[in-house]
C-alpha cells in the first residue's frame, strides 16, 4: 500500500509524457496520514485529501503554503507535480518504488523514504506546546537528539544534557523515561521548553521521516515534536 511509507519524488512527467528528473535538491515528498495526504512541493507545503480503492487512488483539492522559491525552475516544477498529482487515478507499489499513473501512462514515480533512525542526528524546530499550540524552539537554544544503533538516545534539551533508550517497530516509536543533568537554566523560557520537550518524548508513539525532517505523534496522532536533520 502506497500508505505504508513516506515517499520522495524521482521522476515526472513532462507535457510530452517523457519522464525525467526533479531539479536537483528540490524532489517533492508526499506522506499519508488517515485521509489526508501532505508533503513539499518543491517550494511550498501542500496537504488535501485522497481517496484510496484498490489500485485507484484520487486526490482532493489541494491547498498550500505561499512562498516564493526563486532558485530557476523550482517554481514551474512545483506547479507541475500539484497538477500532475491531481491527475491520478492509479498507483502501483514495486518493492520500494511508488508509481502514480493517470490513464494508464505515468506521471509520477517515488522512492520511499528510509524510517531508520540509527546513527542519525536531529534538531528540534518545533513542539507542541500543551496549550493547543504548535511552536518554534527558542532562537539560538539547540535542541537535539541523536538515535545509537544500540538503542540509545542522547542529546542537549537547552540546557540539560539527556539520555534516554529508544526503539522502534513499523512505525511505532517507545522512548524511555531519560536521565538528564540537572543545571538550572537561568531563562525561565529556556527551561520551560526544556521540562515541556523531554515530556514529549516519553509520550512520542509513533514517527515518521520525511526528506530531511523526522515528526513524532502521541498515541492520539496528534504531531507534538518535528526535527531537522543535523548537517552534523
């Protein structure tokens, strides 16, 4: 099932129906959860509904963000891959290819995305914040988590080192209650954010990697951390 994983862009179809590739550190995403389909677009977020039957797939009006990417190309091949994807009616999984085909021809081909979080690192961009809210980390305060193959999870909250015991299964995600320094952070903002992120971490049940960033939900599906992958 196409809903199994999160997926990157390799190949669409141009006006004459030849395939070709995206521009180069652009590839759209695309992700699925419950009845809702979202990603990047080459520039912009995007998110809208889809209908999954079989081998038929349909997606619903789509919406986006509204930013502007002036790097060549970027742009027109946003708007290519939204019409091209609002052009579908048939998918096909192939080990870990995703194929998107409108009338029996191609228009979008897919690579999933690796969901193994061994011997990578991540930086917090944003949390929820228990009050309904979704919001960025404190400027210039790292927040950080990097995943050991041997199931050990470290990383600075702001301004406590942590440690913690992570493991994974098909999606699913159990962290373990950490230990952490205990030095006092002199910004009560700083500290709130600290105390607030390691108690998301034990309440993260499921994750989910997309091209360069990494989300965790609760056992509600509701998205209460998202990272970035560290250039480190």
């Amino acid at each position: 099932m196409p809903t199994g994983h999160a997926w990157q862009l390799t190949e669409i179809a141009d006006s004459d129906e030849t395939m070709g590739s995206p521009v180069a550190s652009t590839a759209p995403t695309l992700a699925f959860e419950d009845d809702r389909a979202a990603g990047n677009a080459s520039c912009n977020q995007y998110f809208g509904s889809y209908e999954l039957d079989g081998s038929s797939i349909t997606f619903g009006p789509l919406a986006s963000t509204e930013m502007f990417c002036a790097d060549p190309g970027v742009m027109e091949q946003e708007a290519a891959y939204l019409t091209a994807l609002q052009s579908v009616d048939s998918w096909a999984v192939d080990d870990e290819t995703l194929t998107f085909s409108s009338g029996g021809t191609p228009v979008l081909v897919y690579a999933a995305i690796s969901q193994d979080l061994a011997r990578t690192s991540w930086n917090l961009i944003a949390y929820n914040n228990g009050t309904g809210g979704f919001q960025s980390t404190v400027i210039d305060v790292a927040v950080t988590a990097a995943f050991a193959e041997d199931g050990t999870l470290s990383g600075s909250s702001g301004c406590n080192n942590y440690s913690a015991s992570w493991e994974t299964d098909n999606g699913s995600i159990e962290i373990s209650t950490g230990v952490s320094t205990m030095m006092a952070c002199a910004d009560e903002q700083v500290m709130a954010q600290e105390t607030r992120y390691l108690e998301l971490l034990a309440l993260a049940d499921t994750y989910r990697v997309d091209a360069g960033t990494l989300e965790m939900f609760d056992a509600d599906g509701m998205r209460v951390l998202q990272y970035l992958v560290s250039a480190g």
